[in-house]
C-alpha cells in the first residue's frame, strides 16, 4: 500500500485556457505558491478493477458522482499512456485508491489540485518508481491543470512547452501566508474545467495570451529578490486580467461577487495607510486570497476576523506532495 499527501497551491500567474483540452496542456505559463494546509491523503494499492472511495474531513464518506468516478478513471488511462511514452512497463493491473480530504467544506479551496497531485504521487510510485518530479508533475496535470504545481514546494511555474512543472524557489526561501476569505454566499457556477474550454470565445484571451510571458518573468524576478511590491503589482494585474477575460468569454462567468469587491477596496486602503505587505488574488469563485508577509500576517488575520460574512482560513507556504 502507497500513501501520498498533497496540499492546495495558489496561483500568482493564473493558469485559464487549454491548448488541449483532453490532455489539460495549458495555453500559457503559469506559476503559484504551494500550501501548507489543508492536506489530502491519498491511499493506493495495486487491484484487478479500478475503485474509488473518498472520505471528508469529518470522517464520513463522500457519495462520488458518475462523473467523478470517470474523471479519476480517465486520469489513470491518461497517465498509463503518458507512462508508456515515458518507457515505462504497461500493465493490465488496475488500481484500488481512497481519498481522504482534510479540506473543509466551504473554505473555497478547491481539492482538485490536491486530490490529482496526489494520485500522481502514489500511482508512479507504484508503476515507476524512479520517475522525476517534473515527469511526476505532468502525469499530475492529466487530472487537473493546477495539479501539476502542487507536487513540488515553494513556488512552482506550469511550462506550457513540456506540460511540466518546475520549482522556482522552495518553501525555506520566501515565508509568505495565504489567509483566505471565504464569502458565505459562495455558489460556483461553471467549474474551471468547463471554464477553461470557453476561454477563447474570450475577445480578451489573445492580448492574454501575449502578456503573460512578461508577467511570468516580473513573477519570478519578484520572488527571487522577494520583492513584495513587485510581486503584488504583477500578481494583481493579472488576477484581475483573468477575471476580465472570464467575464467577456461566452457564456460570460463573473466568479467575482459583491463582497470581493468590498474587501479589493479595503485591503487596497489598508495596505495605503499602514504600509502592508499584502496582496489579493482570486480564482475561479469569490474567494479572496491575501498573500502577506510575516511582518503583514497578524494584522491581515486581525483584518479578516473584522469579517462577519466570511470564513476565514488561514496557511503559510508549503512542501508539496510527498509518500508518507
Ligand atoms: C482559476 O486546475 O482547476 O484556479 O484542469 O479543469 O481541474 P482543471 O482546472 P484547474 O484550473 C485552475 C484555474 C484557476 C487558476 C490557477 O489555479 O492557475
């Protein structure tokens, strides 16, 4: 039996948009911090048939949905054929696998990139052993684009070019927070899935598309000189590029909802007049995430509680996915 835990990431550089859609391979680069909380195990055992079993954070068990069970499925056929490609041994042995979520429900961190991160983690270590990370992270983004960052620590940048992720900097480099605040009328419409096919009926996608390497660079500039300023500014503009794009695809998706843009204007004015280090990003839903600094932590937390509609989640930068 193989064990494999991983955790969320959060995207500075946002990944929308495939070039393939089966194979997940993004339409440009993207990058993010990994998390350090809350984690997902993944339990994996060589089987005749294919099973899938998920259990909650409070211990009960989650009623999968056909789709689902066919996504997972998928992803391990995906992974099979990227495996042979890579010159590993075919098998006709499936796989027994349980998923056990630490993620709270309704604190607007999606699993997906934990839950797939994972599987790739345990199932190569049971097929190829030997298999390098970056490998490892690709076979990841067969299940879920944003998977793909979430094995390595640190921060991670998606490769369009190879599918692959990479490590920019690791978690000792760089102690940055994510507190996350989560609006109580959360309703995801569209998932990114279904998003992600849309996004070039986008007329923004295009101009999207050529800003991002420059962006990518600014991004990683930032974190290597850990220059929070800089970090901020580039991270906003394209939060807020991503947003614009998604709002003008058809159909339009505004994941954005009144109390996110209450609390872009308060933390803009706080962060004005008491010289924070923070910054806000948001993926697909009304979720605020603001990245700080130590220095920034206690007084954005203190901020956060001020949130009565909003629950409140607060992690630090994390290691990735590991075998435990
Ligand atoms: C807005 O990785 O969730 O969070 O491959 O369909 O699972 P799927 O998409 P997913 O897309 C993430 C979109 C995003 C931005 C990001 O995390 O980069």
């Amino acid at each position: 039996m193989i064990k494999a835990v991983s955790t969320p990431n959060i995207a500075l550089i946002k990944y929308w948009g495939n070039r393939d859609e089966r194979l997940r391979l993004p339409a440009a680069d993207s990058l993010s911090m990994t998390l350090d909380a809350p984690s997902v195990e993944v339990s994996m055992e060589e089987a005749g048939l294919f099973s899938l079993s998920s259990f909650e954070a409070d211990g009960s068990e989650k009623k999968l949905n056909a789709e689902q069970i066919e996504r997972c499925a998928t992803h391990l056929k995906l992974m099979d054929i990227e495996l042979g490609r890579l010159g590993h041994a075919v098998t006709r042995n499936s796989v027994k696998i349980v998923i056990r979520s630490h993620i709270p429900a309704g604190i607007g961190l999606a699993s997906s990139a934990a839950v797939f991160s994972a599987i790739a983690k345990a199932y190569s270590a049971i097929r190829a052993p030997s298999l390098a990370d970056a490998d490892v992270s690709g076979l990841a983004r067969l299940g879920s684009g944003s998977a793909a960052r979430s094995i390595f620590g640190g921060f991670a940048a998606l490769w369009t070019k190879t599918g692959n992720a990479e490590q920019i900097a690791d978690e000792k480099h760089w102690r940055l927070h994510d507190v996350v605040l989560v609006p109580s009328a959360t309703h995801k419409k569209v998932g990114s899935t279904e998003g992600h096919a849309s996004a070039h009926t986008s007329p923004l996608f295009e101009d999207r598309l050529k800003e991002i390497p420059r962006r990518m660079e600014e991004c990683m500039n930032a974190i290597s000189r850990k220059d929070f300023e800089k970090l901020q500014r580039v991270s906003e503009e394209d939060a807020l590029d991503m947003h614009a794009v998604m709002r003008a695809q058809t159909p339009s998706l505004d994941y954005l909802n009144d109390d996110t843009h209450r609390i872009l204007k308060e933390i803009e004015s706080l962060r004005t007049s008491e010289h924070l280090e923070v910054l806000y990003t948001m993926d697909a839903g009304p979720t605020v995430h603001l990245i700080c600094t130590d220095a920034a932590l206690s007084r954005i937390k203190a901020y956060a509680e001020t949130q009565k509609a909003c629950t409140v989640f607060t992690t630090s930068i994390g290691n990735g996915s590991r075998l435990i």
